[in-house]
C-alpha cells in the first residue's frame, strides 16, 4: 500500500539495532517506539466465552508512599514533644490576647505593629495546633482564657512583652534543637525567629516612646 504523509511509517528497527549493539551491546534504543509483543491466544473450545482480562495488580496499602505506620516526620519520635507543643499553644494565645488588649490602650502610632503581633501570635498558634493534630490525629482544645488584662504604664508593658517575646525566640529554638523529629524542629526553628523579630519590633516601639 502507497504510503503518504498522513500514514504511519513503519520502521525497521534491525539495521539501527546492528549499528546500537556495536556502540552499546546493552542499551535498549528504542524502548518506546517498538511495538509491545501481543502473546499468542490459546484456541478457545466451541462454544466457549473468551476470558475476561485480569485487572493490574493493585500494591498493599502499607506499600504506598506515605502510608508508613511510624511517618519519619510528625510521628512517634514527635510524641515525646507533645507536652512542649501544648505549652507553646497556650503561650501563644495568651499572647494574642495580651496584644488585643495593647491595641485598645496603645498610643496611635503602635497600634498597627501591635494588631500585627496579634495575628502573628494567632499564627504561631494555628501552626502548632496543626502539628499537633498531624502527631495525634487529634485536634488540640486551648484552654478558654477570660478575664481583664491590666496594663498599666505603657514604656514597663513594652520592656516586659520585649522580654517575654525574647524568652519565647530562645524556648523555641532550645526546643526545636533538642527534638528529635526533623519537621518538628526544624517548624521550632521558625516560630524562634519569628520571635526574634516580634521582638525587634517591640524594641522599635519602645524606642519611639522613650
């Protein structure tokens, strides 16, 4: 048959396969391109129906990736930290709440830097939650904090929270060094220096009201 340029070539791949077995004996060249073997059938018996295909082996459950009973990460070794977590999760929210509470007392030129303290409190907060339900499987309930919080003068409440914020940098980092679960230290790490930072940022308001 006359073949065009809307015809499929067909190609015959033994001259480049005596060329290939000179240069590499035991390369494949052309994997893709040839024609998968079709397995010769059986005859089927008079009156027999053909048999149905068989479906692709399905692989185990505990054979696929991410499916491993004890994850290297969020896993067993983090458990050991769970009591840690629970402590920074009640820390950061009572942050939050002592932030809100600056925003209604601070002087106009803080009060954006402190919203902003708020929600990265808030932030750090939501994070460790998240690690803690990828740990357990269960979600961690805060407690629920009420009560009026005092501020008196605000140049002593800015030396205070620059101070707790810099305690906060140091926990985290001496904690994300001492677990042994890589993600949960190296998340430590990260709420660390965004402690540091929160810190500078008080430091830079207190400068301003001095």
């Amino acid at each position: 048959m006359e073949q065009t340029i809307h015809t499929p070539e067909t190609y015959d791949f033994r001259k480049y396969d005596q060329i290939w077995r000179r240069v590499a004996p035991n390369l494949e060249p052309y994997p893709d391109l040839r024609e998968p073997a079709v397995p010769a059938m059986a005859p089927l018996a008079s009156g027999a129906a053909p048999a149905a295909p068989q479906p692709a082996a399905v692989p185990a459950m505990e054979q696929l990736p991410g499916a491993e009973e004890n994850p290297c990460c969020m896993g067993t070794m983090a458990q050991e930290d769970l009591g840690v977590i629970e402590g920074f999760i009640e820390v950061e929210l009572s942050d939050r709440r002592t932030y809100q509470a600056f925003v209604r007392r601070a002087p106009a030129f803080a009060r954006g830097t402190l919203r902003d303290l708020a929600n990265a409190s808030g932030a750090a907060a939501r994070r460790l939650m998240t690690a803690y339900y990828l740990i357990t499987g269960n979600c961690y309930r805060p407690a629920v904090a009420s009560g009026r919080i005092p501020i008196d003068s605000w140049c002593p409440a800015l030396r205070e929270r620059y101070h707790v914020e810099a305690c906060n940098g140091m926990n985290y980092l001496r904690a994300g060094e001492e677990t042994t679960d890589p993600c949960l230290g190296r998340l430590l790490k990260e709420l660390g220096e965004e402690s540091y930072r929160q810190a500078d940022q008080l430091m830079a308001l207190l400068e301003r009201a001095l």
